[in-house]
C-alpha cells in the first residue's frame, strides 16, 4: 500500500488489474477492491502508528471471564480458505476444493453467504428475507453443501458483508448512513451503507445470521462491519469515537443475540486500526473493544497491503514472514490493552493472510508456497495456529497446506 499522495494513481491500476481484493495499510487503510473488505482511499495524512492511542473501550465488559491463550496447536485450529458463492454452487469447482482439502491441512472454507452485491446467496427460509426481495440464489442447495463439507471434516463459516450494502438502500432507505443534509449516503463507488445504530438493520442482520445456522454452518462472520474509508465527519455528523461506539454498539448487541442461538460470532477487520488510532477512529473498529464481543478477530495483514518502511521494513511484500510477525505483535500488544492479565474471555485471533500475487506494485514477488509458507510460520511463531488464506480467484497453492 502507499502513502494517500500515490494511494489516488494505485487505485487506478487495482480498479483494473484487480477486482476484488482486501486492502490494508500499516499507517492508513487504503483502497476497498470488492469482494473481501477494503477500500477507496483515507487521507491519514497524520497518521502516526508509533504514537497510537488505545481505548479500554466500555466498562461493562469487565466481567466477562478468560481467553485460551497462547497454547500450542490444537485440533481446534482452523486453516481456512476463503470461497466465493459462485465457487460453492459450482458442483465441479466444489469437487476439486473439496479434493484438494482431504489431501491437505486446511480444515475449513468461509462461503459468502451476504455477499458484496447485498443479496443473500442460498434460499433462507425467513418471511423478513422473503419480504426484502434479498436473495440472489447462487447455491441451490446451501444445506446439502454442508451436510457434504461436515462428512469431509470442515468446519464451515458464513461470510456475511455486513454493512457495505449496494442493494438494501432501494427497499429500506431509512436504515442507510445519511448525510448532513438527509440524503443517503454514497461512497466514491457510489454503494451506499446501513448505519449500524439503526436497531431495525441490526435485525436484519442478525436474521441473515440465524439462517446461516439453520442451513448448517457453524459460524457467522461479519465482513464489513465499519464505516466507509472516505468519510469526514462533516459529511455524516459523526466524529471517531461516535464511529467506534456505532460499530461496538452493533457487535455487542448481534454477540449477544448470536450467542442465545449458540451462534459462534467471528469479525473480518483492518489490520491497520491495530496500531493507528486515526484509521480506527475512520472506520469506527477499535481493535481491543471488538475483542471483547466475539469469539473471533480475523485482521487482514496482507503484507501487500502494507506501505514502505511499516515496522521497519522497506517492501513489506517483499518479506512476507517479518510483515506477518510485526503485525501479529501489535496484535498482542492492542489485545492486552482491555486484557493485561489475560483473565477475561476475549476472542481469539485468527488472521486473514495474502494467498495471491500483488503483481500492481512496484516491487513485488510471486507469492507461492514458500510465501505461504512463511506467512504460517510467522503466525505460528507468535502463538497463534489458526488462520485464514484469502484469493479471489478461489485458487490456492494446494502445496503449501500438505
């Protein structure tokens, strides 16, 4: 990633040479490239991450009880790829991941389920859904899809964007982000977005969730879960901490809905708002709060998605193993902020890692099993064993999992 002064010409070449990419910048978040969360530019002009400032977040959390920790590996662990719906109601294509799977370590697939475009990709059977005229079936039969990953031992996540919403703002305006002047907010793509605080679109989404679990998966992933990058607060009337407490305010209240229907409750964030309260306070995740009100935090720290000389290190993907390892200790070093003694039940991290080729930089390298390789290994070496490998292609380095 760059600095916002060469974010502007970046932009132009990812919005051809690449359609659906997440975006993270170690100073600022960058550009939001469909599928997968990021995004149009932020201008962190001051940013500073060596001088961020953490918040212990609300004070109504202090009795929720412990985190596992840093154990070693466990059977638990999940080694995820990420599969886009078209991918999953492909029969042909669903074969061969699933193949590739037994032959290999992963032991997991997130399946978009509400998908960047705002429809829902399997039938739900919901009068709520029904009613929105939400569904774009993509999977004809999302149950058996699971009933079939299960009997190959995959733990199954529902990838759920959340409140990037092209499609909601035509059937229910009043639950989008509005303007200063009352008209609905749009974003440079000119999608426009739910506002979190409205409790109607929080059930709504809750909702989305609970057909996940009827239709078998066994956990809930909120992409999308934040604000727009480019917005100031002039255009919405909502300063930072406004955002973060939105945000918080959502997870909280879809958490404690989620976990009544024993619906674990997992959240895709920007690896930048771990260390830059400026990008935090943009987007509205405080890292350390949202900790605290699920049971996982995927944070995307895809070491092209970092700018030069983040943590000390001219092309971040150039060196994709002391990218992973830097990010992963401001990880622990935010988590202990809300949790320094480790006794309060907090999320586990389980990070999203680059499993394609940022061939638009200047200075890249193709990123193949050694690369991922690597990005595991950094991942492990801090204590962590469970993570996520995000291509939009859906086409991984089946070798580097064996």
């Amino acid at each position: 990633m760059r600095k916002f002064s060469s974010i502007v010409a970046l932009s132009l070449i990812w919005g051809i040479a690449l359609s659906n990419i997440n975006s993270i910048n170690s100073k600022a978040v960058a550009i939001e490239i469909s599928s997968g969360d990021a995004e149009e530019p932020i201008d962190t002009k001051e940013a500073d991450s060596s001088k961020t400032e953490v918040s212990s977040g609300y004070s109504d959390t202090d009795n929720i009880s412990v985190s596992s920790g840093d154990a070693g590996p466990s059977e638990d662990d999940i080694h995820g790829i990420y599969v886009s719906a078209h991918v999953a109601g492909t029969t042909s294509m669903m074969e061969e991941i699933i193949q590739h799977i037994d032959e290999t370590n992963i032991n997991a697939v997130v399946i978009d389920v509400k998908t960047d475009e705002g429809t829902i990709s399997f039938d739900m059977d919901s009068e709520l859904i029904d009613e929105l005229g939400v569904e774009d079936i993509l999977v004809k039969d999302m149950p058996g899809l699971m009933n079939t990953l299960h009997e190959h031992g995959v733990y199954t996540i529902a990838r759920c964007v959340a409140f990037r919403d092209p499609f909601i703002d035509s059937v229910k305006p009043e639950w989008m982000l509005k303007n200063a002047d009352g008209s609905v907010y749009e974003d440079a793509k000119e999608f426009n977005w739910i506002d979190p605080r409205v409790k109607e679109a929080r059930d709504y989404l809750i909702e989305v969730a609970k057909g996940c679990k009827a239709a078998g998966f066994d956990e809930v992933q909120y992409d999308y879960v934040r604000f727009p990058t480019g917005i100031k607060e002039e255009d919405l009337g909502i300063n930072g901490y406004g955002r973060r407490r939105a945000v918080y305010g959502f997870v909280r209240y879809a958490h404690a809905n989620l976990s009544a229907e024993n619906i674990p409750l997992s959240l895709d964030v920007f690896g930048t708002i771990i260390n830059s309260a400026v990008d935090s306070n943009i987007v509205g995740q405080e890292y350390s709060w949202l900790s605290m009100d699920c049971e996982y935090l995927s944070p995307m720290i895809y070491p092209s998605h970092y700018y030069e000389g983040s943590m000390g290190i001219d092309y971040p993907d150039l060196h994709p193993y002391e990218t992973i390892d830097g990010a992963m200790k401001n990880s622990d070093a935010a988590l202990k902020v809300v949790n320094p003694k480790g006794t309060r039940k907090q999320a586990k991290v389980r990070p999203w890692l680059q499993g394609f080729t940022a061939s638009y930089l200047s200075k890249y390298k193709d990123y193949g099993v050694e690369e991922l390789k690597d990005q595991i290994k950094a991942v492990n070496d801090n204590g962590v064993y469970s993570w996520i490998i995000w291509n939009p292609s859906c086409k991984y380095q089946w070798d580097a999992f064996k």
